[in-house]
C-alpha cells in the first residue's frame, strides 16, 4: 500500500508539472493572428488547459477491486483545448467559424472503471467544427430579434441541461472521464431566432460516443417565452433514433418553468416523458430556493426533488428513463452528487433529495455544501439481488476559487454512506470518502 501511495504522488507531481508548463507556455502565446482595424474581421486563438487529482478511500465502498477489477482510490486528468475563432461582416450580418481540438490523458485507473484493463488512456480529437451566420434587427416587430444558423460540430443546451448537453463520450481510451471536456454535438445544424420574450430553436444533432458506444441522432425543437416579471415556460420535443436494429425512434416531451428572475425566492421544475411502442418513461424533478442577500455571506438555500422511472419488471413496457444526452450546468445538475452522479448512479431508476447552501465568504470565492439522499426507484431494475431502495446519503463540500481572470482553483471533499441496496448491489459497506483538486487556465 505504501509504495502504491508514493507511486500516485509521483504521477501526480508529474501532472502538475506539467500542467505548469503548459500554462506558462500558453500565457507567452496568446495573441491574435488577424484584426484588422476599423473592420468586423478577426482571427483568434486561445485555449484552456485543466488537471485534476483525486483522492478517495474506500472507492466502490471497498470493493472498487472485487467489483472493478482494480484499486481506483487515487487517479489524475489533464486537459488542452486548443481553439481558433474567425469572424467577420457578411452581408447584413457576421459570418463566424470555429475549430478545436481536445486533448486528455487520465493516470491511473479511475472510478467509473473505463480505464480498468486499458493500456492507453490517452486521446487527440476534434472537437468544435463550424460555421454560422447571425443577424440582428431582422425582423420588423419584433424587439431586440436576433436569428442565427450554425452548421457543424457545436455545443448545444436546452434549459438546465437534463435531456440536452453533451454530444461526446469521455473516459476510457479517451481519458478525462470527470473533466468532460468532448460535449460538442457533431453533423448538427441549430437555427434560433431569440428576442427580447421569445426564444426559438430547431435543431438536428448526433451524438459522439467512445468506441463501442451507441451513436444516435436527434431531431427536435424548443420553444421559451420570457413573461415580464421574469417567469419562464419553456418545452421541447425530440425524435430520437437510436440507430439499433429492432429499436423504434423515442418521442420526448418536455415541459419546464423557472419563475423568480432576480426575486430572492425562486421556483423551477421540468417535467419529461418518453414513449414508443415498447417504452412509457418518465422523468421530474421540482426545486425551491431563497437568497438571503442581507445575511453574511449572501447565501442561497435550496431544495430539490428528482424522480427518474426504473423498470419495473412486473410489466411488458420499459419504463427505464433514458438519459438522451444530459450534461452539467451546476453543481448537482446534472450530475447528482460528486461522488453518485459522476460513478455509480446516472439519471435513470433514481429519486433523490438534495439540499443546498450556496455562500460568498468574499467576492473570488464561493463554497457549496451539499447533502443528498438517494432512493432506487425499482431497486431489481439495477440488479436482481438488490431488494431495498435506499442507495445511500452523500454530503460534499465545494470551494470555487477565481485567483485571477485566467487561473481557476476547484477543492472538493466529499462522503457517500452506503444504504442497503448499495450493499447489496457491490458487497462493500464501507463509507466511500473523495477529494478532489481541480485547476483551469483560460487564455
């Protein structure tokens, strides 16, 4: 044990080294290759860089070996970036264009087993890819109208990102499974007219799994209005066709409200089902939240309710949620739980509880104390053995630090206690405690 342990910190000297190097050798070459005054043209190049070292014990609540095939308390990622942006007038409008690529490396095995048994972990690919025009004022009547279209590898979001996020497959031979770098959409074209009450989308997008993976496709649209005293109802539907044999194209539905704007208390849910002939899912989640702006610290209290169908094996139909392409947005959204929502748990066959406090000790600071209780919605829908619904309780404590405009610090300390179905389910009973440094450079 004691020589595992000084191996990881050599690789995670390794990594931070080198993540320095990168840094210093990124701020020397930030510049732009073309501006031409008094024009609307410019080309730009800039990158982020990202690493990351995590340090748990008692992983897969101490059966990460039986249950994985390897230890996967301690591993580390690294991230680029690289990043050209063009602009330029074109007409009535501005013509843009970008292209990127990512790179990520993940040392040693990490928790959500991908890299179990892998000799490379390692990957270059392509990531933004495209080219779209936008126009403003185009149409008469409307205030403050803004209509684009872009063609090509993008990132798109709907709402908070529950059903809409990420198009790319991280982890694995790829690497940087927890740094979800890859979210661009690939072959997808978005169109949006957005005004000052409405927004307007029609999208087709593709999905870039790891090798192996499933890759679909998405046609769809969205539709937001904005009333005056800040509530927001929007809704979206999807066909999505999974590229299966045998497998009928999934009709999503969603419906989502944000009331509250700049008010102290606010209110937001989204409803979603998902129906075929073999498939009747549903998936919800509701979330109430008070700022306490005249308290020290400003804080923000919260409460959330999330419900994601299991199948319940008494029945012909599949109620199983599928999670279409969901990504992070916040803490806990989507990813419920640094330790459950990023490892043993997805955003199917779950319900969960969570309560948050969001403080501002000073202005480049901000800390996030989470707790969370997480329940099986059809516990033998996980696996046959497990009978009890109670998967476990999670509390993390987060530390967001901005040093400078370009240089970011994440800490984060979490601990998942295990319920009965979590025992049954792995074997292990031990508390699964994590820790996790995370830095970012921006130039």
């Amino acid at each position: 044990m004691k020589l595992k342990t000084c191996v990881t910190c050599v690789q995670y000297r390794g990594l931070v080294a080198a993540a320095i190097a990168l840094l210093a050798a990124s701020t020397a070459a930030a510049y732009d290759l073309l501006d031409i005054k008094g024009t609307a043209t410019k080309l730009s190049v800039n990158a982020d860089t990202v690493g990351a070292a995590f340090f748990n014990s008692n992983s897969w609540f101490g059966q990460s070996e039986e249950f994985l095939g390897a230890n996967t308390d301690h591993w580390q990622e690294l991230g680029v970036e690289p990043r050209l942006s063009f602009e330029t007038r074109a007409g009535k409008g501005t013509l843009s264009a970008q292209l990127s690529g990512v790179y990520t490396k993940t040392y040693d095995d990490d928790a959500s087993g991908l890299t179990v048994g892998l000799d490379d972990t390692d990957s270059f690919t392509l990531e933004q890819a495209n080219i779209g025009w936008k126009v403003t004022d185009l149409f008469e009547g409307l205030e403050k109208d803004e209509f684009s279209i872009t063609i090509g590898r993008q990132d798109y979001t709907i709402g908070t990102g529950l059903i809409v996020n990420d198009g790319g497959g991280d982890g694995g031979e790829r690497g940087g499974w927890y740094l979800g770098m890859r979210k661009a959409f690939e072959d997808s074209v978005i169109v949006r007219l957005n005004t000052d009450k409405w927004l307007l989308e029609g999208f087709h997008i593709e999905n870039r799994p790891r090798g192996g993976g499933i890759k679909g496709h998405a046609d769809g649209a969205n539709a937001e209005y904005t009333f005056a005293d800040g509530v927001k109802l929007g809704g979206s539907y999807l066909k999505v066709d999974p590229n299966l044999p045998d497998a009928d194209s999934l009709n999503v539905f969603s419906g989502r409200i944000d009331w509250g704007g700049e008010r102290k208390l606010h209110l937001r849910g989204e409803y979603v089902t998902e129906q075929n002939d073999q498939i009747d899912a549903n998936g919800w989640y509701t979330e109430i939240s008070y700022h306490a702006d005249t308290v020290s610290w400003s804080p923000t209290f919260s409460y959330r309710y999330a419900h994601f169908d299991g199948d319940d094996p008494r029945t012909a139909d599949d109620e199983q949620f599928r999670e279409i392409a969901y990504g992070f947005t916040d803490y806990g959204t989507w990813y419920q739980g640094e330790i459950a929502g990023n490892y043993p748990l997805g955003n199917a066959n779950v319900v969960s509880h969570m309560l948050r406090a969001k403080l501002k000790p000073r202005e480049d600071l901000t800390m996030n104390v989470l707790c969370y209780r997480f329940m099986l919605d059809q516990p033998r829908s996980l696996d046959p053995a497990v009978t009890d619904h109670h998967f476990g309780d999670e509390v993390d404590v987060t530390f967001d630090w901005q040093a400078t405009d370009k240089l970011y610090f994440i800490g984060v300390i979490g601990a998942l206690f295990p319920g009965d179905a979590a025992k049954q389910w792995t074997g292990g009973n031990d508390n699964w405690l994590y820790s996790m440094l995370y830095l970012s450079y921006a130039w």
